[in-house]
C-alpha cells in the first residue's frame, strides 16, 4: 500500500480525505496490518486511473495553478530586475571610485615628484627641508593607502557585481520567455 500511495505521490492525510477514512488506517494499511475495505479499494483504483489518464492527456495544468506559477513568475521577474538594477548602481559608483582612486595616486605621485626635486634643492636639515621631508612622508603614507593592490580589491568586487548583474539579468529574460509560452 505504501509503494502505491507513494507511486500516486499521496501523502497519508491526502489519500485519506480521498478514500474517505481516517489517517491512522491509512498507516495501519502501509505496514500491512489491515487491508482496504471493498468502497476504499474501489475509490483507490477509481483515483489511479484518473491519474494515469491525466498523465496520458498531457491536459493544460488548471487556471489556479496557471495563475500561480505566473504570479510566482513576475514575483521572481520583479526582484530579477531588482538586483540587477542595484548591482548595476553598485558597479557604477565603484567604477567611479576606482577611476578616483587612479587619479589620486596619480596625483600624489606628481605632488612627490615635485617634492623629492624641491627637497634636493634645500639645504639637508633646515626648516624647509623638514617641512618638504614631513610633507614627503604624509604623501608617501597616502600613497600607501590609495595602492594599486587596493584597486585589485576594488576591481575584483566590481567584476562580482557586473556578473551578479548579467545573471540576474539573463534570469530575468528566461522567465519573459517563458511567460511568453
């Protein structure tokens, strides 16, 4: 009995309600402890066949369900376009951020140029040396922040994003496509 309801893809508490008796003795028929009465063995091969007709007809799922997995479609269309269109603003802006960051460090890289001539123009020591030397530093630490190993960084989270995009994106174009069909 078991093989049977599981064949039909019933659960005990389904296959009840349709043959008509409680759970517990759809249980007790699964072990083998008790057969179907005649009225439920006759609902049972009644239900079989309209299954295995259902299945040779191929028939049109019902409206309900039609209408479900469409509005299940949209719902997933809908937030599709939802993280496409966040990750391609989340892209944007680090694309802007990493064309920043190449620009300060190109910057600074200027600045430290002009420093290093202007500090071998000085006498070692005097006070404009230290100014020029402490500016130096400063500039060689933001160097250090603004490197090009942190553009990697940000390089690489925008390829993630652009991916995430395009996924979403083509996911979004299957399920169009499909409610086409």
């Amino acid at each position: 009995m078991k093989n049977v309801r599981h064949d039909l893809g019933f659960t005990q508490e389904e296959l009840a309600i349709l043959l008509g008796v409680s759970r517990g003795l759809i249980s007790l028929y699964d072990k083998g402890l008790r057969s179907l009465p005649a009225k439920a063995l006759e609902k049972l091969s009644l239900i079989q066949l309209l299954l295995n007709e259902v299945e040779k007809q191929k028939t049109e799922p019902c409206r309900k369900l039609l209408a479900l997995q469409q509005k299940h479609r949209k719902r997933a269309q809908d937030m599709l376009h939802k993280h496409a269109k966040k990750a391609a603003v989340q892209a944007a802006r680090l694309s802007m951020e990493i064309a920043a960051t190449r620009e300060r460090f190109r910057q600074m890289e200027h600045k430290l140029g002009v420093i290093q001539v202007l500090i071998e123009q000085v006498q070692a020591g005097s006070r404009e040396w230290k100014v020029l030397s402490n500016l130096q530093e400063r500039l060689l630490h933001a160097i250090d922040v603004c490197n090009p190993s942190s553009e990697y960084a940000c390089t690489y989270r925008l390829a993630m994003l652009i991916t995430r995009q395009q996924v979403a994106m083509d996911m979004h174009q299957k399920l169009q496509r499909k409610d086409k069909h």
